[in-house]
C-alpha cells in the first residue's frame, strides 16, 4: 500500500457471495482482501419461507382472503440484506478515510440493489460500475473488466 495507507477498493457481487478486492493504484493488481457468503440465498423459496400466508378479513363487507399476494419475495428481502452488509462495510471505510475510491462489480439483477443501499451510505459514486455476473472469476478477469470500462 502507498505511504498515506489508502486503497481503492472492489467489489465483486452476486446474491450469494461478495469478494472485496483492494489495489494500490486505479489500474494496478488486485489483491482479495475479503469474502462475504449469503448462503441463504441458494436456498429454494420454499426453504426460506417457514409457513404459508395467512389469512384475513377485510375492514368492511364479507371477503376474506390469503396474505400471500402481500409477502415480499423473499430471495429480494434476503439480497436486500446482503447488499446492506456490504454496503456498510464500504460506509465504514470511507468514513475512516482508507478509500481513494471504490468499483462495482455485480450482477446485472444485484446490481441496483447493491447501488440503492450504497446510496444512504456512502455519498461517493463509484468510479467503475460493470454489471457481469463475474463473483466466481479469478482477480484476472476481473482487472480486465475495470480496465476495459
């Protein structure tokens, strides 16, 4: 790392699993700092949800319906989740001050998730976004997507 210890990092995501990369310089080495896993999200629907929806009464006449058009998706809820650990993890860098700056790497569906939690987090944009689902490739291809963009 340089003498004033500060990195650009990045962040190469999918649903289930995040691999943060630092690199000295915009276009130098990258060198794999951590990995976030989501393991719930290999799971199927029906594994994440523990019970059927339920059911109500409307406020006024005689219907009675399912809650199950009401529940969230919840492969969404649980990328919302992972997204947010990521994101605050990123806020917690910059606000220590050891980024110069920061890239996405994502998956074209994660991606604007990703982005959305970045957003209340960390007031900097990145400098290189690349939505390619790439989170199970070498460093290699990685470094040649951000030097392409």
């Amino acid at each position: 790392m340089q003498s004033d210890n500060k990195y650009y990092l990045v962040v190469v995501a999918d649903e289930s699993k995040a691999v943060l990369y630092s690199r000295e310089r915009l276009r130098g080495p990258l060198q794999e700092m951590r990995t976030f896993e989501n393991e719930a999200a290999r799971l199927k629907t029906d594994d994440i949800i523990a019970d059927r929806g339920g059911r109500a009464f409307d406020s006024h006449g005689q219907g009675r319906h399912t809650m199950t058009a009401e529940k969230s998706d919840p492969k969404q809820h649980l990328a919302e989740g992972f997204a947010r650990q990521i994101a605050e993890y990123i806020g917690a860098e910059f606000h220590k001050g050891a980024l110069r700056g920061y890239a996405l790497v994502a998956a074209p569906r994660f991606l604007g998730t990703l982005r959305a939690q970045l957003s209340s987090r960390v007031a900097e944009e990145p400098y290189a976004t690349v939505d390619k689902n790439v989170a199970s490739q070498g460093a290699d291809v990685i470094m040649k997507l951000l030097d392409e963009s």
